[in-house]
C-alpha cells in the first residue's frame, strides 16, 4: 500500500504532464513564433519545449539555468522580472501549477497587472503575459467579445489579446 505522500507525488507528476500535454496548444496560438519566453518552474525542462520558441527557466542563474530556489522576496522576484525584460525576454510564461506564485507573491502579481499585458488566462493551462509594450498600425480586429470583454486578434503577430472592456478601441 501507498503512503500518503506517495499518493500526493503521483497526483501531482500526473498533473504535470498533463499540463505540460496541453501547453504546445495554448502557446501556438497566442505567442509568434520568435517569441522569447520566461517560464516560471521548478527547473523542469519538459515546460521549456515551447514549440521551438526560446525559453529560459524563471527564476534563473547569470547562465540562465534554473536557479535552484524561490525568491525570498516580493520585490527581488520583480527585480529579476524587470532585469530579465532588459535582455530582450518579451514574454512571462505561468503554467498552472505554478499559479500560486500570483498569492504567494502578491506585490509581484500586482506588478505584472500593473506593468505588463494579460495575454492568456487559461487557469487549468496558464497565464501569459507580454512584457512589452505593444506597438501597432491599427492592424487589428475584434474577433469575439462576450461578457465586457472583447478579443483583439493582431493580424501582424498572430496574437490575441483579450481586453476587460469593450470600451477600449484600440488593441494596445
């Protein structure tokens, strides 16, 4: 018979892989195919294979590796965010287990709300948010909108961008 703890590890590796099954989807249809990808994990390489987008573990090593460790602090995982973003990083990837980073982490969660655009928000898959600011030639469309949101489809990128109100006409 199982321990208890067995059981809890064998719920959780099935819970990895079936997140990691279902993240090629989400990734191709909203990230561009040169997207450069920050990828909030426990160094599990399986999470990086993006669909030959570049990615690097969150948080990581002068070398980019997995650091091996949390940030201690609310403010030293924005500050590796931030210094992150200035190596041309344009993209923060949370797979669905890591999603407890946005409570225990709370000043780092309003940042990214704050500072950088909601992508994606498939809570049983991920969150992604662009760290970038956005720049277009009005060369977007509504593609949906339900509820007070609307979907902004890029025509120069392949992305989609979901905005809370349809009040907002542009797309960035």
């Amino acid at each position: 018979m199982k321990s208890d703890s067995q059981i809890e590890g064998l719920r959780k590796d099935i819970l990895r892989r079936e997140v990691i099954q279902r993240i090629p989807e989400v990734v191709d249809t909203s990230l561009p195919s040169n997207a450069k990808v920050i990828v909030v994990s426990t160094g599990d390489s399986d999470l990086l294979n993006l669909g030959g987008r570049q990615a690097w573990h969150f948080p990581q090593t002068e070398d980019g590796v997995y650091a091996g460790y949390y940030p201690a602090e609310r403010t030293e995982a924005i500050a590796h965010l931030e210094a992150l973003r200035t190596k041309r990083r344009n993209f923060l990837f949370l797979p669905s287990t890591a999603l407890w980073w946005l409570e225990h982490y709370a000043e780092f969660k309003q940042h990214l709300e704050s500072h950088h655009r909601l992508l994606v928000r498939q809570e049983d898959r991920c969150l992604i948010f662009a760290l970038h600011r956005l720049k277009l030639d009005q060369s977007c469309a509504v593609v949906q909108g339900s509820g007070g949101r609307a979907v902004f489809w890029l025509k120069h990128s392949g992305m989609m961008v979901e905005r809370m109100n349809k009040r907002e006409q542009s797309c960035v």
